[in-house]
C-alpha cells in the first residue's frame, strides 16, 4: 500500500514540475513575442517620419509649381487680352472713320463711349453681325464680353436706365436712353445693381457679368456681357463707338 502511495506521489510531482516548467516557458514566449512587438513599433515609427517628410516637401513643391503656373497662365491671358483689345479697338477706330457723321451724335461727329467691362479682364467671344448657331444662320446684334462671373459691369455713358430687369431671353439686363437717341443694352448680368428711372454716369456700376438668359456656354461656365449699341432705332457695331 505504501508502495502504491508513494508511486502516486512520485507521478504526480513529475507531472507538477513538468507543468510548472512549460508555465514558466510560455511566460517567455509572451515576453518575447512583447519585446519584438515593441521594437516592430519603435521601427515603424523612425522608418515612417522619413517617408511622411518626403512626401510633405513633394506635395509643397507641388503646390508651388502650381501656382507658379497658374501666375504664369493668367500673366499670358492678360497679355493676350491686351493684345486682342487692342486689335478690336483699331478695328473701331477704322470703323468709326467710315461711319457717316449724322449716325455718331456727338459735337465732334463721333460717338465714344466706355468700355463696359475693364479692359484685361474680359476677351470678345462673339462679335457683332451675321453668325451661324449650329446650322441655322443668326444676327448678332451685340458683343459679347467674356469674363469672370461676378465681375463689374459700368455705365457707357450718362443716361436714365429704361430697363432693369429679367426677361427670357437676355436674362436679367439693363437698357439706358443717353443723348442723340442712343441706348446700350447690357444682358446676361448677374446681378443688376440699378432700377428703372434711375440717373447714371459714364463709369458707374450698374451690376456684375453673370450667364442669365439664354446663354451658349463654351465648357462649365458661359458667363458674358452681351453689349448692344443701339442708335435711332437700330442696332449698330460696338466696336465702332467704344474708344
């Protein structure tokens, strides 16, 4: 019987020890496994500072090329526009030395008035006369002035405003009356900052470049001023009188 007990014994410590033993290995297998979890992360972090540095001066760079090619496009379109305006203004010149004096009611025989829209900050997208939209054959009785929405649209001239409102197909536009039986429209506007009945100087802004109306948009934005000269009746080319 003592025998059997102490064989019992015997087994049963062996199976002790050799449990307390994998216990004590399994704890340095955690550790392990921990200390290797810690340098992994210790790693990734030097080893990633590296890489998000780069990239922050790449995207700075970038940034910085862009907007020194965004300066250098808009440098060229003033350029161009310069040019275009000034190729449009001896082309006005020339048609103001064939009109006849009594069509140009002014004490020098020549009506001038103000660009409406500061010169740089538009080009001319459709002239006046005959045009085609599509294939159907058009009148244009106006110029149309492309420019950045929201830009100011001034007076031509002194006058009274006939209109200031919205219609179909000029959208919101503004009609004044000057002297000698001329009128200059301006269609398409944003926004009309003048009512009807109301006086005004050559110079003063009446509203802001808007695409109202029956508008051709040539990409995502057609924003415009169409501009008319209209004298006794009939509309006439605006870069005759625009000086």
């Amino acid at each position: 019987m003592l025998a059997l007990l102490a064989d019992q014994y015997a087994y049963f410590k062996e199976q002790a020890d050799t449990l307390q033993e994998m216990q004590q290995r399994y704890q340095e297998r955690v550790q392990s496994l921990e200390r290797t979890a810690a340098q992994q992360a210790a790693l990734q972090e030097i080893t990633g500072k590296a890489p998000a540095k780069k990239i922050e001066k790449k995207q700075a760079r970038k940034k910085k090329k862009q907007l020194r090619t965004r300066k250098m496009r808009r440098m060229r379109g003033r350029r161009c526009a310069q040019q275009v305006i000034g190729q449009h203004i001896a082309c006005g010149e020339r048609a103001e030395q064939r009109t006849p004096p009594h069509t140009c009611p002014q004490q020098d025989g020549r009506l001038r008035l103000a660009w409406p829209v500061a010169k740089g900050h538009f080009w001319i997208s459709s002239h006046f006369g005959q045009r085609r939209i599509g294939n159907a054959p058009n009148f244009h009785s106006g110029l149309d002035m492309a420019a950045v929405k929201g830009t100011p649209v001034k007076a031509a001239d002194d006058g009274v405003a006939l209109e200031a409102t919205a219609s179909n197909g000029y959208g919101n536009t503004i009609l004044l009356q000057h002297a000698h039986g001329v009128k200059t429209r301006y269609a398409h506007m944003h926004r009309l900052r003048i009512k009807p009945g109301q006086s005004v100087k050559r110079g003063k802004i009446i509203g802001t470049v808007g695409n109202t109306g029956n508008v051709r948009a040539n990409g995502n934005d057609g924003s415009h001023l169409h501009f008319e000269v209209i004298i006794n009746g009939q509309p006439r080319n605006p870069l005759a009188y625009l000086g």
